[in-house]
C-alpha cells in the first residue's frame, strides 16, 4: 500500500476530512453553516462556462490547501476566530474530495486530475 501513491492520497483526504470535523465539533460552531458551506469550493467548477484552460486554473484555485491553511493561520495569529469555522469547513470539503478520488484539475480536460481520470 505504501508503495501506491494514489491509495495513499485518498486516505490523506479521509484523514484531513476526520481531523476538521473533530476540530469542528471542539471549537462548537454551527453544524447549519457547515452543511451550507461544505460545497461552497465547487462553485469554482463554473469556471469551465469560460473553457477548459481557465476552468482548471479557477477551481485549483480554492482546491489546495494554501487558501484554507493560510485563512486558519490568520484567525490564530490575528485573533480573528471568525474565520477558522471557514478554514476548517474548506479543509473537510477538500479532505472529502481527495478521499474521494477528485483531484486537481490539469488544463487538458475536465476529467483529468492528479489523482486519476475521473
């Protein structure tokens, strides 16, 4: 299994997916916001309205961790705790996609991702 990087990827995203609603649920926040805004991110599969090559770019946009990771490090050191709900919300909706299969986007077409072909 260690040697299978795509097996290892889905039990990253199940794994990243776990830990933010743990963390979710410890910091007691609205489960109503959570269920609303767990899809939110896919909003940027509009971009393939413009084409394939914008659309990819447009939903690899909020499909990294960089977004969520930098929005929870700037409610920690900011003490702005409004946005870590958000952070950990996008951090599970990510996690869930990873676990299951859907990866980054490449620019050739809109089923081909890092983790496999859609």
């Amino acid at each position: 299994m260690l040697n299978k990087p795509r097996v290892l990827l889905h039990m990253e995203g199940a794994l990243a997916l776990l830990l933010s609603v743990i963390l979710y649920r410890h910091i007691h926040t609205s489960w109503s916001l959570f269920f609303a805004l767990i899809l939110a991110p896919d909003l940027f599969l509009l971009g393939y309205l413009v084409n394939v090559r914008f659309g990819a770019a447009f939903y690899n946009l909020v499909h990294t961790y960089v977004g969520p990771l930098t929005l929870a490090g700037v409610s920690t050191f900011v003490k702005y705790p409004v946005l870590l709900p958000l952070a950990l919300i996008w951090v599970a909706h990510l996690g869930m996609d990873r676990m299951l299969g859907f990866g980054l986007k490449y620019p050739t077409h809109f089923k081909d991702t890092h983790l496999q072909r859609v």
